[in-house]
C-alpha cells in the first residue's frame, strides 16, 4: 500500500461546487500526446447543480444531472456539458426553489399558497424525481441518462439535449431500475429492480432488453421480466445498485440495507421526509446471495449466507469448473455508507472529514464463490475445490451454504471503488484485471489497477488532484487484456494548475500518457462510458 496522500488545503471541495452550462464545447490544452487510434466520446453523468438559490442540496446524490463530454478528434480534445433537462431541474429552475424531493433533500410545497393549502399539499404524494445523475447508457441506437427510480431520459449523446422522459413502468412491472445494466455483444440489456410480487410482498426483477431488429421498433417495447428474486422481508426490500451476470447465471446480493415500505410510504404524507429516511439496518439477516439460470430463468432454491456488508458495485461475475466466482466492493458491516456522504461531511476540514469516516463500515474488494452442486454433501465440509482461491463455502446443519470471502484488496479507510474491466472481452469471464477509483477516508484521490489473480496493485496519484471512475478503453488491435488506456476526468484546484482536465493513462502500469487541461472546474461525477 502506497503512502497516504493528506489533503489538508481541502482542495477536494472544488468537486461540490455549482458549475454553469458551457456555451460551446472548450478546445483542451493538450500535454503530451493523445493515440491515434482514440476516436469517439467519453460520457460523464453527476451532479452540478448543488443548491437552488437560496436552497442548497444536502447530499451528494441530490444534486442536479450534468451530463459531460469529452470529444477526440485528430489527437485534439475538446469538453462540453449540459444539464439534463429533467422535471426536476426544469421545474426548480422555472419556480427558483427545489421542487421534486431527491434522495436526501426535501422538495417543498408552494410557498405562495396559504397555511390551508400548504397542509393539505403534504398529502397529495411526493412526485418520484427523474433526476438523472448517476449514469448514461445505450438501449438500441439510443442513449439514457439515469438514477434509480423509474424514469430514465433519451439524450442526445452529440449535442447533449435532452430529449424524452421515459416511464419504464409503461413496459414492465418494476419500479425502479439500478443505474448498473448489464449490456451484452448484441446489445441485449439486462438490469434489475424492486417490484410488489404474490401476496402483496417485495421481490425483484430481473428485466431484458432486446437489441434493436429489423422491425426498427424501440427495444423498449420488448422489454420482459425473465427472473424474479424473492425477498427476504415482506415488506423491507433490500437496496439494489448492482448485479452480477455470468454467461449462464444471474447473481444477486440481498444486504442488510433495507427500504422500510411503510416509512416509504408515509413519506407522501409526512413533512420534510425524504428517501433517505426510509432506509434502516437489519443489524441480523446477515447477506444472502441469490442465483438463477440467465436462459431458463430458473430461481435456485440455495441458500447461500454471509456476514452482514453493503455492496454498490460487483467487479465481474463468471464460471469456473462447477463454481460461480463474484468479485465485489464491500463496506463491512450492516451500516448505511449514503450515510457518511451527506455533503457537509464531504465539506468538512480534512482532519474533521478523517474523524467521520473512521467511524464508517471498513472497505475491501471481496471474492465470494458460490458452488452449483449441492447435492449428498457432508455438514461442515468445505465445497469449494478450487487451488486459486482461499475462499470457502461450508454447508451449515440447517442446510444454509455459509460463504467466506478471500478479500483481494483492502487498506484502512482506501476504498477500491467504482470499478471497471475490459468489459467489452471479459465481461462474465475469467479475467485478471481490474481498475477503479480509490477514495482516501471518501475523497477520491488515486486511480488504482488490480491483479486479482496475484494481488498485485498499481496506482496513479499527484498531489492536490481528485480523479474520477476509469473507464477502460480497449486497443483496437489489442493483444493482452490490459492492451489499451484509461479515460478519467481529474479536478486540479492546486495553486499553479489549470481547474480540470481529462487523464490518460496506460492500462498496463498506469503512467501518463497524455493530459488535456481545460478552464474550467469540473464537479464530481459518478459513471460514464466511452461512445466509439
């Protein structure tokens, strides 16, 4: 593990602050030199509009949707961004105060309206916001920016306009839909969310999108669900932000985070109650892992267990001689993490923001195996039979399959998150490496690459800058799986520094390739994609 970078100048709160629209896209002062073969976009997706006028957002995923691009042509780089003109945002600017209640800020009735109104206003329901923030993907020929919720938005991926708020409820029973699809060689997409299953109870869904065929019909009118998860607790979903897809198999991990219903849905009546609100602990379940056939859509009734962690991102997921391997980011414990990203945490002077985190749940990268054969097994004997891993997976006298990790990378308070591979080779197949943005004490501050066969890491890392998720770009006559670059755009508030650029590095041991600076501050964003 490398030294600790401190970061007392609190330069890391340039990536909280407003940024304003740009007019036309900005021409990128080039250092060093830009390959030849990176012709295309990188998309970026997160919040840039932190407070509305007098009104400010309090956590980090409230914030208003700023779509970002970054254009390489001819080894120039040019950047441009817009806002998604979503609901939310149209509505709070239109009405100068924030509207639609977001994740964890309140959206309040019209002030105008007398003390009558105002009360009876709290009962006609909190409007499910739209606000796209967290990721951009392609369904077909078209492109969404999305949150969590049901609505997604069609955007432009040239121009950046907006261009259609999309109800996936018109086309499927599902409620919500995770920012984290998985999108297959042809284009198929897959994805998951919560819905009301038999007897009125939670499940989830797995959905599926088919590529775009000769009919030209939008893909979206064929979505289906193939697979429904069972829930654990009737009425107490467990948050989804991710899954894992093998070529024959859908992992799902239930955590101990929960969605109490009926808080949910007291908060389209109480005051001041938001989404954040609504979660809580089960400090008892522990984490369930639950799997079924990706071509039949048969649910395995195997109860897979483990100690309690949060888990927002899988790494990959794939088969291996009878085993299904999933490689995770996890927060030890039962604990929320969205509850140490309020942005008055992240403000915080370096030593206070330090404090807070060390009360948080520990990070690690985790590898959990899950074995398919179950069948005449002996009690307390471990079934994994694989000499690559220290993981085991015990049979328990109640028939529970008990899961133990082998942690491939951990650091106190360094988070490896956000994780990306070669996605486009490896994706559901055995693979070696992985890269993903590391967070000092929550502060993103290096760019980490993984062997997670060998532990081996390497990092990229200067003082005073803050990066964000690598997204891995393959070579176009790539040999090696780490044949290629990572895009990241980096914030730079550091005396004698232009505020941002875009960083490029080589995949194989992270040095510099090439940097465009541009003159502007560039906030935090959360995920993104690299259009060819």
């Amino acid at each position: 593990m490398a030294n600790q970078i401190e970061h007392p100048s609190g330069g890391y709160r340039k990536l909280f602050e407003t940024v304003k629209e740009t007019a036309q896209p900005l021409s990128a002062c080039v250092r060093g030199a830009i390959p030849s073969w990176l012709k295309g976009s990188l998309l970026r997706c997160g919040p840039g509009l932190f407070e509305i006028g007098s009104e400010p957002f309090y956590h980090l995923f409230d914030g208003q949707a700023l779509l970002h691009k970054f254009d390489f042509k001819n080894g120039e780089v040019t950047y441009y961004r817009r806002f998604v003109q979503t609901d939310a945002y149209v509505r709070a600017m239109t009405e100068k105060r924030i509207v639609i209640t977001e994740f964890g800020t309140f959206g309040y009735p019209d002030p105008c309206k007398n003390i009558f109104s105002r009360f009876f206003s709290y009962f006609e329901g909190i409007e499910i916001t739209d606000n796209a923030l967290v990721n951009v993907y392609p369904i077909g020929e078209d492109y969404y920016a999305c949150t969590e919720t049901n609505y997604i938005t069609k955007i432009n991926p040239e121009t950046l306009e907006t261009i259609q708020k999309v109800d996936l409820c018109n086309y499927c029973v599902i409620n919500g839909a995770t920012a984290h699809p998985h999108i297959e060689h042809d284009g198929t997409v897959y994805n998951i969310g919560n819905c009301f299953g038999k007897r009125f109870s939670f499940a989830y869904n797995i959905i599926k999108i088919p590529p775009l065929q000769s009919d030209r019909q939008d893909p979206l009118k064929k979505m289906e669900v193939v697979v429904q998860f069972p829930c654990s607790d009737r009425f107490k979903p467990s948050y989804v932000h991710s899954f894992g897809l093998s070529e024959n198999y859908i992992v799902f991990v239930e955590q101990p985070v929960k969605i109490n219903l009926w808080k949910f849905l007291s908060s389209w009546t109480v005051r001041s109650t938001t989404y954040m609100d609504c979660f809580e602990s089960n400090d008892s379940m522990g984490t369930w892992f639950h799997v079924a056939n990706k071509k039949t859509g048969e649910y395995y009734n195997i109860n897979y267990r483990t100690s309690a962690f949060n888990i927002f991102h899988h790494i990959n997921t794939y088969e291996d001689s009878g085993f299904i391997i999933v490689d995770v980011c996890s927060w030890k414990g039962f604990e929320f993490i969205y509850n140490y990203l309020w942005l008055a945490n992240l403000r915080e002077n370096w030593e206070e923001l330090k404090v807070n985190a060390r009360k948080a749940p520990h990070p690690e990268v985790r590898r959990y195996i899950l074995p398919l054969d179950i069948n005449n097994v002996e009690h307390g004997k471990n079934l994994v039979s694989l000499d690559t891993t220290t993981a085991t997976a015990t049979v328990r006298q109640d028939g529970t399959i008990w899961l133990e990790p082998e942690v491939l990378f951990s650091g106190p308070r360094q988070a490896f998150e956000f994780p990306q591979i070669n996605y486009q080779k490896f994706s559901g197949k055995d693979y070696t490496y992985a890269y993903g943005l590391g967070l000092n004490h929550f502060i993103p501050d290096k760019i980490y690459k993984l062997n997670v066969k060998t532990k081996e890491h390497w990092l990229w890392q200067e003082p005073d800058t803050y990066p964000s998720e690598p997204i891995f770009v393959p070579h176009p006559d790539a040999m090696d799986e780490d044949d290629g670059v990572l895009l990241t755009s980096v914030v730079s508030p550091g005396s004698g520094q232009k505020p941002a650029f875009l960083l490029i590095l080589d995949a194989k041991d992270l040095h510099e390739i090439a940097r465009a600076e541009v003159e502007t501050n560039i906030p935090v964003t959360f995920h993104g994609m690299y259009k060819p």
